[in-house]
C-alpha cells in the first residue's frame, strides 16, 4: 500500500513537471531553431544588447527591494502587536491586509493617478507638490513601492500569520525580557529567527509580484523590467518569445538565490566542533 502510494505520488510530480516543463522548453526550442538557419542564439544575444534592457531590470530589483522592506516593516510590527496585546484585533487587522483583493490593480492606478494629478494643478506652490514630484521620480519612482506594497499585504500577511501561529511568540518574548532584554532586542533575538521561513516566503510572493507587474507600472508612465518586456517584444515573434523565458529564468534565479541566502545559518561552536573532530 505504501509503495502503491508513493508510485502515484511519483507519477503525479512527473506528470505535474511535464505539464510545466513541455511549453518551456518548446518555447526554447523555438528561440533557438531558425529555419534555414538551425539553431542560433541571436534572439538572446539582440535581447541582452537591447538598449533599456539592464537599466530595467535594475530598476525592478530595487523597487523589489523597496517594497520587500517597506510591507515588511508594516505588517510585521502590526501582527506582531496584535499577538502579543491585542489579539481581538486581529480580525481587524486580517480585513485590512485582505482589502487589496478586492480592488483591482487598475482602479487603484487610477486613484493613484487622479491624487498625483489633483496635487500639481492645486497645490503648485506648497510642499506637496514637491511631495509628489519626488514619489514619481524616473530614476527611482518611490510611487510604485508604495502602490506594490498595498498590492503585496494580503500575501505577506498571510505568510506572517502563519508563521506566527505556529510559533509560540509570547513565551519567546517573556522569556527573552526575562534574561534582561528590551522588547526590540527580545523581538529581534527570540522572535525574527524562528519566523525565518514566513519572511522567506512573504519576501518571495513580494519579489514575484514587483518583477511580473505591468498595470500599475505602465498606467504611470514607468518603465521596468515587465513593461520593458512587452515593448521589447514588438511584433517579432521569436524575440517575443525569448523575452518571456528570459524573464522566467531570472525570475527563478532571484527566487532560488534568496531561497539560499535565507536558508543558511551561521555556524554554531558545537558545529565548528563536530566539523573538527570529524
């Protein structure tokens, strides 16, 4: 029985990496296989030399960055102070991070948008104009951290909560203040590395949304890596193509190398001692 359960288990991933690994590699092929010509790599090498390329995806990454610390820094505390004193607001709390669910990504450009407009033409000649030239900046518009960090709170919340439920934070807490530790240092020392997994993941949903978002981004006038993507694909098929699996390999590439970064731990001496001895 057991055996019979692990063989379907077995067929069922095959079954399952066939199913997403088929049209990959079918559009890879079809990158590659030029008729008249055979297989070529010019597609990806016209795409790595195309002009906005670099700049575009190291604007991505840094708006990721951004909004990974930004919706960290606000649901982390806020579901951290609802488990430890106040958890009859945590329903409250749930329903606030869940709201983005229901608004869609263009009516919440849209909003965006008409309050970005409303400051210039009114308000020319007080601080809040410059508060709103400085959040569409072109080099770093802060603007989109902001509108991705709305759109990433009912995934990073719900990262955050499971991590949190299974770990019992109030004993950890009370324990650190015990030893003679400040709430920060308790929070820091006792909390944050057993929630390494849930800010793993919530990093990960955030990183996934930042590099694939197109609404917000082209609605505003910017240009990251995903609408430079779809104006670097223009009507040349093969170059489309190889646009989209570019950008699905290094989506996988960040995703593993922060799953690296994440899951290692600094050597303890009872480690170093066990590397010794053997």
């Amino acid at each position: 029985m057991v055996r019979l359960t692990a063989r379907r288990g077995t067929a069922t991933l095959a079954l399952a990496g066939l199913y997403f690994l088929l049209p990959l590699a079918a559009s890879v092929v079809f990158t590659l296989d030029v008729p008249g010509q055979g297989f070529t790599t010019d597609a990806y090498r016209r795409l790595l030399g195309a002009e906005g390329f670099l700049p575009s995806l190291l604007l991505s990454l840094a708006l990721a960055a951004a909004t990974v610390a930004l919706v960290l820094l606000l649901v982390l505390p806020a579901a951290l102070a609802v488990r430890l004193g106040a958890p009859r607001l945590r329903p409250v709390l749930e329903i606030v991070c869940s709201l983005p669910l229901v608004v869609p990504p263009i009516a919440l450009v849209a909003g965006i948008s008409t309050v970005l407009r409303w400051g210039p033409e009114h308000l020319a000649d007080t601080p809040l104009f410059q508060t709103f030239t400085a959040l569409q900046n072109p080099s770093f518009p802060f603007v989109l951290v902001i509108a991705y960090a709305v759109m990433a709170l009912p995934f990073v919340h719900r990262a955050l909560d499971a991590g949190l439920r299974a770990v019992d934070v109030r004993t950890l807490v009370e324990a650190a203040r015990s030893c003679g530790a400040g709430w920060p240092r308790a929070v820091a020392s006792a909390v944050l590395p057993n929630l390494r997994g849930a800010l793993l993941n919530a990093s990960f949903l955030t990183l996934a949304l930042v590099l694939g978002e197109f609404t917000v981004a082209r609605v505003l006038g910017f240009q990251p890596f995903a609408v430079w993507i779809v104006a670097a694909g223009g009507s040349q098929a093969q170059l489309t193509v190889a646009v989209s699996v570019l950008s699905l390999l290094i989506t996988w590439a960040l995703l593993l190398a922060l799953a690296f970064l994440g899951g290692r731990r600094p050597a303890t001496p009872t480690t170093d001692r066990k590397a010794s001895a053997r």
